[in-house]
C-alpha cells in the first residue's frame, strides 16, 4: 500500500517512524510545508519521496483549523483520515469537500513539536478515535500500538474537551497567574515538582491549542464553566474555614486512584 502524510512533525514524523518499524513493506510518501521538515523526512528514510500522487491512503497530521483549506485539495476517490484534535467540524469540512474520510485522533501526545520530537513509540497503548469503522485505517492504527474506538464526532469532541483540551487551558491560565504575580522572580526559586507537572501542558504549542479552541470553543467553554465552578466552591470551602475542604480533597484523591486503577496498562 502507498500511503501518503500530510504534516511530518511530531504527529506525522512519529505516525512514519512507527509505520517503517512495524510495517516496512509500506511505500511512504509525504509533504509538508516546511521545506526543512520535508528535507529531514528524506534524510532519515521516514518517507520515500516528496508528494502524496498515486496514494491509496492519505493521512493528515495537521492541526484541526488548517484542514479546512486542505481538505477541499485533496483527491477524490482517495481514502483520507486525519489526526487532528476536534472532530465534528473537520468531518463537515470532508463531506462539503466531498470525499471519503474516516475522522481520526490518537490520544497521545507531547508537549514538544516537530519532526526532532518524533517517537515511534508514541502512540503505544493509546485509544485511537475513529469516526467510523473502516478497516484499512484499523489495521495501520494496530500496527503503530494503538487501538481503535469508534465514536461519533460530537461525542468525541465534547470527551475530549473535557479530558484533554481543557486541562492545556487550566495550565497555561495557572502559569499566567503565578508568572504576573510581581513576586514571580523569587516564586521561581521556590518551584519544584508539583508546580512542573502542574505547568507542562503549558508549553504546548500554542498555534495548535488555539486552532483547537476555534473548532471547539462550545464545548470547551462548557468545560470551563464547570471547573470555574469547582474553583469557586473550594475558594469559598478555604475562606470560610470549613473543614469539609478536606473531604474535597479526598473525593478529588479518590476520583483520580479510581482512574488509575481502571487505566492500568
């Protein structure tokens, strides 16, 4: 099978370096619209040749806002799947576009980017959405490690608002808030490991979050609402005093142990 990529950075590149290790007899092409990204592609063997012509398998590993006028560019005939975070828009924008596509998301990821950031080993044990079953893009999703869940779009994006985008906007709203305190040079010093962990979504790219925010600004704002909700009821739990706040604490702990047991891999 010829499969062509769309996008060689982190994504893209990871998607190739998986394919090559696990399925070497795949003919690999690709593009992207760095000419730099698409050189190192080349250099390291991720792709074959520039270009996606004679694919029988195209998948875009672009972000979500960017798809729209991609999408309309693509073959007809040709069976086309994506990465991208949001899902309901961008399958809108296959079907207006006319063409056979199957909505995709891998739920893994890093806080870097680029084609230097590349793991064949991302997407190892990870759920990988699908808009529809659709047996070819099934079987190159096994092959990388991951595994397949069929869901329909706007479930998906309302999920995945909730577990994933909204926990990017929670940290990146966390760091503004202690990085403008006037206190920030000397709190710097006093930062350790809660405070990383805490912050890491933040340095993910900031292009990609905000082209996910546009395709799913309801649902995430839904989200937010939410966790300003929960904020709002703990701050007044600690201005009162209350001793029920650590019974919080205990719900948010035992939520969270519930969760890893269940995802133990």
């Amino acid at each position: 099978m010829r499969i062509g990529l769309v996008g060689l950075g982190l994504m893209g590149a990871s998607f190739a370096a998986a394919l090559r290790r696990a399925r070497p007899e795949l003919e690999l092409v690709g593009v992207d619209a760095d000419p730099a990204t698409l050189a190192t592609a080349l250099e390291r063997g991720l792709i074959g040749e520039p270009g996606i012509a004679g694919a029988e398998l195209v998948v875009l590993a672009i972000p979500a806002d960017a798809l729209r006028e991609v999408l309309p560019s693509l073959p007809r005939g040709v069976l086309i799947t994506d990465m991208a975070s949001t899902k309901a828009k961008v399958c809108a924008w296959a079907e207006e576009a006319g063409l056979d596509f199957v909505g995709g998301h891998p739920m893994c990821g890093s806080e870097a980017a680029g084609i230097d950031a590349a793991d064949p080993d991302l997407f190892q044990g990870a759920a990988w959405v699908l808009t529809r079953p659709e047996p070819r893009v099934e079987e190159l999703v096994e092959a990388v490690g991951a595994h397949p869940l069929v869901m329909d779009p706007e479930r998906h994006d309302r999920l995945v608002a909730g577990v994933s985008h909204a926990a990017f906007v929670l940290s990146a709203a966390y760091l503004l808030a202690v990085s403008g305190d006037p206190d920030w040079p000397d709190l710097q010093q006093l930062a350790a490991g809660g405070f990383r962990d805490l912050t890491r979504l933040a340095s993910g790219s900031p292009a990609m979050y905000a082209g996910i925010a546009a395709t799913n600004a309801e649902n995430l704002a839904g989200w937010l609402r939410r966790v300003e909700a929960e904020l709002a009821r703990l701050r007044r739990h600690v201005e009162a005093g209350d001793p029920r706040l650590g019974e919080l604490f205990e719900e948010a702990r035992e939520a969270r142990e519930r969760w890893l047991r269940q995802n133990q891999s």
